[in-house]
C-alpha cells in the first residue's frame, strides 16, 4: 500500500511518476504498464496489475466519448453466455466463482460501498416457446462441459411463484432458467471504486487526457496526448469502441461495432423482487431497471420512445404491477460487440508489450480482468484460454 504522503501527492495532482526529459508540448513520463481507458475494462486491468506491484498510470478519454461502463444494466451473468465458444463460457465462469473475493479486495483498498449480490438471476420466460428455446439452449451450453454440474436449472411457473413471493406474475410466464451464480452490482459504485483503489495502490488515473497514438520505441512505447507523452514498457489498449484506432498502428486488427442498448428506470419501490433477472432488476436503492433494447443503429445514444414503450410493455407483461411505478429516467449506451459477441484479448506480434483487451460483458469479467488478463500482460504472453480470444479466429470463420 502506498504511504499516507502518497495518497496526498494524487490529490494535490502531483503524480509520483517519473519525469524523464523535458519535450516540445509535454514531458515524458515514466511507468512499468500504460493502460488505455479508464472504463471498467481498463480499470479492472490497471487494479490488478498494481496488486501485482506494478507502477501504472491509466488514461482517459475526452468527456464525449463512448461509455458503456456508465450505462450498463449491472448483472454479473454467467446463463446463457458462450455457446459454440467453450472458452468464453469458461472465463465467464471462472470470473463469476472469482468476484466475491475481486469486491471484498476492491472494498477494502478503495473504502467505499460496492453493492453486490450473487444469489442466482433468473431469465423469465413469456410463453411455451420462449420456455423451450430458453431450456434447448441451457442443454447446449451444459453439453459443452460434460461432467460439470449446468450453472442453470428451468423453473416452472409455481417453483418461480414460491421464489418470488412478493411478485404476482403477468398470465404468460410460464417459468424461467434459474442461474446459481448470476447476480448483480451497481456499475457506478464499481467504476468508482476502482478508480479510488487504483490511487490508493500508487498508480494514477488521469481523466481528459485522450491518447493520440502509441508509438513503439526501443524501451517500449511512448503514449501521446496533447498534454504529455508517458513512456512504458507495456501498453494496454482498452478505450471501448476507440480501441480499433489506436491498436491499428501496432499491427492489431480489432473488429469492434457498436449495439446500442436502452434502459428504463423507475420510482422507488419497496424491495419486491429478490433476484436480478435478465430485462428486470430492483436495485439497493428500490428503483427497477428495465432493459435494455439491442439495436444496430451505429454511434447513435438517442433515446427513443418506442423503445421505452417495447421495454415497458414486456416488463408489464411479465409483473403487471410495474403498469402503476412512474418511469424517472431512460437512457442508453454502446456495447462494445465483437463479430461473434466473445471478448477480444490479443497482443501485438509485431510490437509484443502492447496489448488489446474488449469485451462486451465487462462487469461481469472484471474480476478475471483484475487475474487472468493482468498476470498475462504481466507475463508477456496470452495462456492457452486467451489465446482462443485472438482476432484471427474471425480469419478462420471466414475461410470455413
Ligand atoms: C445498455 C448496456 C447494458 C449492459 N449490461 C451489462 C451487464 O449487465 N453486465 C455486463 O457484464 N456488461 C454489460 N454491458 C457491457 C459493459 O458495460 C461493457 O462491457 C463495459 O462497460 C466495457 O468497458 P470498457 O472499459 O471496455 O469500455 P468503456 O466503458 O466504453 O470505456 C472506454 C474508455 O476509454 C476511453 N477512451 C476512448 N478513447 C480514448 C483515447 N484515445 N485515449 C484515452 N482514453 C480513451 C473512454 O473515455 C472511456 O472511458 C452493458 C452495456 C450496455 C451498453
């Protein structure tokens, strides 16, 4: 932990990295790992490699940028996710088991409230055919690990009804698929934590202070913005939907696009429903958020009104009372998709202490981004499970 004098150096904005030369428009300076962005990808990233005791210095983009890590819906979702892509259903697991432990470490260096429940989440089914679709898919995603007990059991409608007791369903839920160790967080309290932990553990996050491109030099590779230029001996790229830019230069292919998701939010109501489920959770505070809308419309974070009637349809559809609770804000955000909806870890051949990290479940794999993807930058060196998260497998899918 870094000392008391530390801590005060961040915030009086004197940062504890090294100033090496002076420089036309900025000066250099110096850390073991830049990382790119400050979303919850970057952070959780940054988070684990100073427990690791590296010196990193993180930076953020300018205020316009896209940011999924603030609209986000919150789950920590294992269901559902992975299917035709074993790897992906693994690290989703193994982040899933890991982020009790990722919260209590975060909580105790950040000392701040991180809301978190990891009790099963649930995807309510309207209808026969959702029902089996839903349990088809929960077989598939089982078959893939043979031996392993399925993380989902199908609910009917009066085992639903006797898990939640305070909830009287629409007439067309048939059931849901129970997840064991689905669950939920508030996003803002997560990103703001980490970012505290970050400065506690001596590193520095620097807001404002987009990366014009990452040159590589023979020590490593000098990071420009319009203020400063940082020298590192790693870099990672992890600015959302700006990473296929800046990862480019380096020999890094990185085929991202953008899905825009809206989310309701409702009044304070009294605690009802016990488990986040997939569309519907009631937060810590009371409100229920509602969402969120998957649509191909580019960079686009408009708010439309019929999408607001789409989600606060179904969301009647499955508890009608919802027809009563005043809707108080709506909002929406980019996702961060790959062409197979899989993360995309990668590091460049050509320069190989630069580094690519994207995802489109980013709270849900922070935990193995502060462990898995940190000890492999680290190492220098994606393991056997990341490597199967290269961009060339879109290559060989092309081919096939
Ligand atoms: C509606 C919606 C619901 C979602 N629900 C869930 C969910 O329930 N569970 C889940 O696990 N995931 C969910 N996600 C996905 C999750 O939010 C993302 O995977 C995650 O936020 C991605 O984080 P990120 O850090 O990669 O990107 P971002 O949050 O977009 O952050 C990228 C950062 O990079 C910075 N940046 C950009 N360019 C530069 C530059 N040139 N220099 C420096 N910095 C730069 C930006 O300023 C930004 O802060 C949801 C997403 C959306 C949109």
């Amino acid at each position: 932990m870094p000392s008391r004098s530390q801590h005060d150096a961040f915030d009086n904005h004197a940062s504890p990295f090294c100033s090496m030369r002076g420089k036309p428009g900025g000066i250099v300076k110096t850390a073991d790992i830049v990382v790119i962005g400050a979303g919850i990808v970057g952070a959780a990233i940054a988070f684990g490699l100073l427990g690791k005791g590296k010196k990193v210095m993180v930076l953020d983009g300018a205020p316009e940028d896209f940011r999924a890590s603030r609209a986000n819906f919150g789950l920590i979702w294992v269901q559902g996710k992975g299917e035709g892509i074993p790897s992906y259903q693994a690290i989703t697991q193994q982040s899933a088991s890991e982020w009790d432990e990722f919260a209590r470490k975060v909580r105790e260096i950040a000392r701040l409230p991180l809301t978190m429940e990891q009790k099963g989440g649930l995807i309510l089914c309207l209808g026969d055919k959702e029902w089996s679709a839903r349990s088809a898919k929960n077989e598939r995603l089982a078959a893939q690990q043979p031996g392993r007990e399925p993380d989902t059991v199908m609910l009917e409608r009066d085992e639903l009804s006797r898990l939640l007791p305070g909830v009287r369903l629409g007439q067309e839920v048939v059931g849901a698929s129970f997840g064991r160790t689905d669950g939920h967080v508030n996003p803002l309290e997560l990103l703001t934590s980490l970012h505290v932990a970050i400065r506690r553990l001596g590193g520095a996050v620097s807001f404002g202070t987009p990366v014009l491109n990452v040159r590589p030099t023979s020590l490593g590779f000098e990071i420009v913005t319009d203020k400063e230029t940082f020298a590192a001996e790693k870099v990672v790229l992890a600015a959302g939907l700006s990473t296929p830019g800046l990862a480019a230069p380096l020999g890094m292919r990185v085929p991202l696009k953008p899905q825009r998701g809206q989310i309701l939010v409702t009044e304070r109501m009294r605690p009802f429903l016990p488990f986040p489920a997939s569309g519907l959770r009631q937060t810590g505070e009371g409100t229920v958020t509602i969402g969120a809308t998957q649509e191909d419309v580019g960079l686009d974070i408009s708010t439309t009104v019929s999408a607001a009637s789409r989600l606060a349809a179904r969301a009647v559809r499955i508890v009608p009372a919802l027809e009563h609770a005043t809707i108080v804000r709506q909002w929406s955000g980019l996702r961060i998709k790959s062409p197979d909806g899989a993360p995309i870890y990668d590091r460049s051949r050509r320069y190989p202490g630069a580094f690519v990290a994207s995802c489109h479940s980013g709270v849900t794999l922070a935990a193995y981004h502060a462990h898995g993807v940190a000890d492999a930058v680290i190492a220098g060196a994606l393991d056997d499970h990341m490597s199967a998260f290269a961009p060339e497998r879109f290559d060989v899918q092309k081919c096939a």
